[in-house]
C-alpha cells in the first residue's frame, strides 16, 4: 500500500503545532510514575478489607486507569475489580465493595453521582483528583484523598489515575502491591522515551508507525493484557490527532468486525494495528497474525506492534506510551494542536444548561 512522504518528527517539528506542550507530559511518564507512587504514599492511607473487589469510578482520561491496572494486575487478581463509566455503580455493588472514585478536575457530573451513590451503598471509598467538587464533599466526608497533580490534561495524567488504582487495589486486598514492578517500569519508560521520543531516530516505531497511519481510520486490536491498552490507542488518537479511531478485542472481532473488510471500502482508507503481547494464549497469538493476514488485501497497512518489558505493568505501559506517542505525532503530521478537545468543552457547557 502507498505511504505518505516521511516528515521530519522531530522536536521542532511537533512544537509548531504543540502549543501547549504535550508531547513533554508524554514523555514525562517515567517522572509521573515515581510521582504517583510518592503522592499515594504521602496520602497516608490505611491497608482496609474490601471482600467485594474494586469498583474504579471515573471517565475519559481519568477512568482509563482503572482498565490498565486490571489489565497488569490480569491474573494476580484476588477480588474482582470492576469499571464504572456511568452515573451509576456496577449492579453487583455492596456495602463490602471499595470504589475507588477518579476524577482530574474533580468536577465530572457521572464521578460524583457514583460517589454519591457509593456513600449512600455504605461502601469505602477513596478520590483520586487534583480538587474540585469531589475534593470538598471527600473532605465533609472524611474520605481519603489521592492527590493527582495539575497542571495536565486529564488524558496525559494517565500514570497518575492507574497508579492509584493499583495501589488502592492492593490496600483493599483486590490485588498484590505492584509498587517495585512500577519503579522498573519508569526507568524502562525512560529507555523507550529516548527510543521513541522526539530525539529519537526518524524510522523509530512511534514515527514510523504514525506517517504509515497518516490518512487512515485506524481500527486497534487488542487480545488479553492489550485489550485496555487498544482502546486507550483509540481515544488518544481521537483527542490529540483528532481523528476517527475505533479499537475492539480478540478473539471476538473474528466474529463480527473482520466482515467489514470484505465489503466496498468506499474510498475510505482502514489501517489495521494489531497489538501483540508474550504472554497472550498461544491460539490468540495465531489469530492476531491470520487476521492481518486476511485484512491486509484490503487495509491501507497491517502493523503487529508487541508489548515491550519484563512484568505485565513494564509491559502495559510500554504500549501505553507508544500509542501515547504516535497520537502526538500524528496530530504534528495533520497540521492540529493535540491539547484543545473545544468540543468536549462546549458538549459539557450545553450539558450544564440542562435541567
């Protein structure tokens, strides 16, 4: 398949259009990791039995924490540990079940309502936020509080929001504590930053990968420890490049998606990322390569992107900071600012208007 002329993507290059910097807070993961770490510590919480799991509260940006700490936590979890991206708790809620409620600003309508509705269940709960109004009522309420730093949009304060949901998963008994694992994944960001970061090489994956997404609707696939990280891909690339991305899951795409490529394509150009990891079942690894293997006949390009590190958390973020990556740099290439989502803000406006 064609592929756009390379363009430099370099420092210079991304700051024309990176007003606000944002490919910094990108590559500041490894800091944000220590950070986190120091901030969870310093709040002082006490170790607590939760025998009902987690349930993570929280949308966008800072919701996605909770859905990759699951995912590097995978099969070391000893509770269940669920996701609430709504107004309202997961059904199987008790008064034994901790929810952990995250919010950047502190002022995101369908956090408070399930804090709200966690305070009402009886239930334990933690607020990871930088303030606002879930900061006050915790305060009233005698609730611990994560202090997350300012400063970020909330999607680049993702070390923040998935830190804290693995160490309030451990001090619930949800899971072991993963702290070391995270301090060995911020100095293995730091390698991959220097790899992949603006001062990196022109052909390195990050920039490779976005001139060969450049003019495409990327559909990430993700299987297993990837499956969260797929979609974290997907809503980078729609807020910082400001494009149509869709991300959906193996083994189930081979039973419904992978018909979409066999019809007219209608002018439009589909790239396919696939996003691989050692660990996966070894049937799952197999699919992820038939798959590309049929969709590639009529895919602008096929990419199989693997996980790098040791531990599943060095693992998830490895590709956490790769899509982190080519988002910022695709937004360079089309020419847009990656930080302003005005049509978020302006959704919440008119949301706010309404009775």
């Amino acid at each position: 398949m064609s592929r756009p002329a390379t363009t430099g993507l370099d420092g210079g290059a991304v700051a024309a259009v990176d007003a606000s910097s944002q490919l910094a807070d990108v590559t500041a993961l490894p800091e944000q990791l220590r950070d986190a770490l120091w901030k969870i510590e310093s709040a002082g919480i006490q170790p607590f039995d939760a025998p009902g799991g987690l349930i993570v509260a929280g949308m966008g940006g800072s919701g996605i924490g909770g859905a990759l700490a699951r995912a590097a936590l995978g099969d070391r979890m000893s509770r269940p540990i669920g996701l609430a991206r709504c107004y309202e708790l997961p059904a199987w809620a008790t008064p034994d079940t901790a929810v952990l409620c995250s919010s950047y600003s502190g002022d995101t309508e369908e956090t408070l309502a399930c804090y709200e509705a966690a305070g009402a269940l009886g239930a334990p709960r933690i607020v990871a936020t930088t303030g606002g109004r879930l900061a006050e009522l915790a305060r009233q309420d005698h609730v611990p509080i994560i202090p997350v730093a300012g400063g970020y949009q909330p999607r680049a304060a993702v070390a923040y929001m998935m830190v804290a949901a693995l160490e309030v998963a451990s001090l619930c008994g949800a899971g072991p504590s993963v702290r070391s694992e995270v301090d060995v994944a911020a100095a293995h960001a730091e390698a991959l930053v220097s790899e992949w970061g603006p001062d990196g090489a022109d052909d390195c994956l990050a920039k490779d990968l976005a001139q060969a997404l450049h003019e495409t609707i990327p559909l990430i696939a993700g299987a297993g420890l990837t499956a969260a990280v797929a979609y974290r891909w997907k809503t980078q690339l729609n807020e910082n490049a400001k494009i149509h991305a869709f991300s959906h899951e193996l083994p189930e795409l081979d039973h419904n998606e992978i018909v979409g490529w066999t019809g007219p394509q209608d002018g439009v150009r589909f790239a396919a990322v696939f996003l691989d990891d050692c660990d996966l079942h070894p049937r799952a690894r197999q699919r992820i390569e038939l798959t590309r293997q049929l969709v590639e006949p009529a895919a602008a390009s096929t990419h199989v992107v693997q996980t790098r590190g040791e531990s599943r958390t060095e693992r998830v973020l490895s590709l956490v900071l790769l899509g982190d990556l080519v988002s910022i740099y695709l937004a360079a290439l089309r020419g847009v600012d990656p930080t302003p989502v005005a049509v978020i803000e302006d959704f919440k406006a008119r949301l706010a208007s309404l009775p």
